[in-house]
C-alpha cells in the first residue's frame, strides 16, 4: 500500500472512530465511563428526549424556522447564516462602580507581603484602605504601585492581577466587572456538535439595556454556514466588550477560538472574561448537589425548565434537523440557549448582589 493509501485509510478509520464514538453513557446506574470525555445521562432523561424530538417532528412537518424564530438571513464574504433577536423584561440591581470599586480599596492582601494575619494587624492599627497603606512605612511604596494600576490600568490588565493576588473566584474580582460599564457588558454560550474539534451551530450572546435583555443568536442552518457565523459574531463583538460565561475559561470561548483558528482566521478573543461558573461553585459548592448552570437557575433563582433538550444530546437532534429537513428538533436548542443565556446573565446579577 503507497503512502498515499495508507494515510486515506488511517483517515476514514478515525473519521468511522469519531462519528461513531458517544460523548455520554445511557445508564440507570453509576458505571466507570468507558472514555473520560464520556458522561452519563439517565435512562429517563434519554427517554423524554427521544420521546420530545419525536413530538417535535410531528408538532413541526411543514413548518420554517421563521416561522418559529422570526429573523432574518445575513450575508458576509463567507456567506450566509440566520440572524435572531429576542427581548424580555429584566430586573436587575446594578451595584455600581462606586460601590464595587470600594470593595477593593479594602482589600489589603492586593500588596505584596500582606497576607490575612497582616491585614488583621494593620487594620487593627488604623490602615483600612489601599489610601491608608500609602502613609504606612513598609507598604508605602508598594500600596502606591498597586493604586496607580487600579486607576490607570486597563481592565485586562487589573482583572490579571486581582487573579494572580486573590484567586480567579475572589469576590473583588467579580467587584471589578462593576466598575465598568453596563453596555459592555456581554454573555455568551455557545451549541455544538461535540466537546471538541466538530462545529458550532449556534452562537448567543446577550446585553443589557435598561430594564431590558437583548438576546442576539447567530444560528448555522447548515454546515458550511458555520464560517460565516463566526464572522459576523466578531465583526459585532465590541473591543470594549466584557465577556461573561458559564464554565466560558474552558469551554466557549476556547471553542470558539479553535474555530475560528480552524477557518483560517487570523483572529483572536482577548476580552477580560469573567467565568460565572467559578465563582457560583465559591458561592454554592456544598450547599447544591451540584453547581451546573440548571440548578443555580432551579434551586436558587426559582425557574423550571420544560421540554428542554440535554446538552450531551444537541448533536443528535440538530442532525436530525439536517437529515430530515424539519426544523422540531432545532426548536427546542435554540429556547436551550436563549434561556442559559438570561439564567447566566441572573446568576451575576445575583452573586454581585450578594457579595456587595
């Protein structure tokens, strides 16, 4: 066999391997995972869902997706994909930038040589605040250092430090999205076909404006509209913008990038990104059976979900969509998203509130 052959077959043999291969594990039982990026999913779950896509298909034959999800059908160098907007009402507590900002002058352990026993003594002697430090003897210098990049620097380069001296998860890190504008604000989640080097079908991202969330999704109604996805996402994504995700620092934004190096694009998210799954599992952890974006959403904001399609399970009805044309088990990804979307966005506005 030439070289040539030899590398087809290697080809086709992994292709076999990866389109075959499951991401879950259908079981009633705890069993060992069979490959580490296997989960399980519950024998009762699995039967809903297959029972809800054939639902689905029946509830939808004849039907077009903008008829379900009015939009529009946007057209770039790479060509074209299907453009949605979604408002709803949102109540929010915005906590300020004076507020959020002063939550950090406090914290003592920002310099250098000041752990908790210090900043208890130094507190004890009168130094409250980052000001206060400046007129300390020791810490003078450094205490200054720290203010004038607290005022002076950018946001990437502020939320690296608060990172580096408290830990990722720290209340003042998530203080400092506050000090920045509401506008710039932007959540995101992202569908896929996998949990690596397959496509994305649908990206959403949302932003806040007054008493309101705008929700905008970027939808791939078929493969090769993937490309021109990722370009209108980031021609819209703002320099200025602040990103928030749920499990994000691992998963989306990654993902993303991944694509995008995939097509070729000489493109790259730099945005501060605050991870809301880190600082809910800070929050929560112990107190939850776990801290998965659903629960927070059930257990401690009050909403349910219905007719929801699980994650491990998008590939299949999103396929089943393609094969068959009928656009019942793209419905329920796409409310999958638009409302993980609205939950992330309540988890931060829950979690300031909480930590100011």
């Amino acid at each position: 066999m030439d070289r040539n052959k030899k590398l087809h077959s290697i080809g086709e043999r992994w292709r076999h391997f990866v389109d075959k291969s499951k991401e879950y594990v259908v079981t009633s039982e705890q069993k060992p995972l069979v490959e580490p990026w296997q989960k399980y999913i519950p024998q009762w779950d699995w039967d809903e869902a297959r029972a809800l896509k054939k639902k689905l298909i029946h509830d939808f034959v004849g039907k077009h997706l903008a008829d379900v999800f009015p939009g529009e059908s946007l057209k770039n160098q790479f060509g074209k994909y299907y453009s949605m907007d979604y408002y709803e009402s949102f109540d929010y507590q915005d906590p300020g930038e004076k507020q959020t900002k002063k939550y950090i002058m406090e914290n003592l352990k920002l310099v250098y040589g000041i752990g908790p026993i210090t900043e208890n003594r130094l507190i004890s002697e009168g130094y409250k605040t980052l000001f206060d430090l400046v007129q300390h003897s020791t810490y003078s210098e450094e205490a200054s250092s720290v203010l004038s990049l607290l005022e002076q620097g950018t946001h990437i380069e502020i939320l690296s430090y608060l990172q580096s001296r408290l830990s990722r998860s720290h209340p003042n890190v998530l203080h400092l999205s506050g000090c920045h504008p509401l506008s710039e604000y932007n959540f995101i989640d992202i569908e896929t076909l996998g949990l690596s080097c397959r496509p994305l079908i649908l990206i959403g991202t949302a932003h806040i404006k007054e008493r309101e969330i705008h929700v905008h999704q970027y939808f791939v109604r078929s493969i090769p509209e993937e490309k021109a996805v990722l370009e209108g996402f980031m021609n819209d994504l703002s320099d200025q913008a602040t990103l928030f995700s749920f499990n994000g620092d691992s998963f989306d934004i990654p993902y993303i990038q991944e694509r995008l190096c995939y097509y070729g694009f000489n493109r790259r998210i730099t945005h501060p990104d605050y991870d809301i799954l880190l600082f809910s599992r800070r929050q929560w952890k112990g107190n939850l059976p776990n801290c998965k974006l659903q629960t927070i959403e059930k257990q401690i904001l009050g909403i349910g979900r219905q007719d929801d399609v699980p994650g491990a399970l998008v590939p299949e009805f999103y396929e089943e969509y393609l094969r068959s044309g009928n656009i019942g088990p793209i419905v329920p990804i796409i409310h999958h998203n638009r409302q993980d979307i609205i939950t992330l966005a309540r988890i931060y506005f829950h979690l300031i509130q909480e930590w100011t």
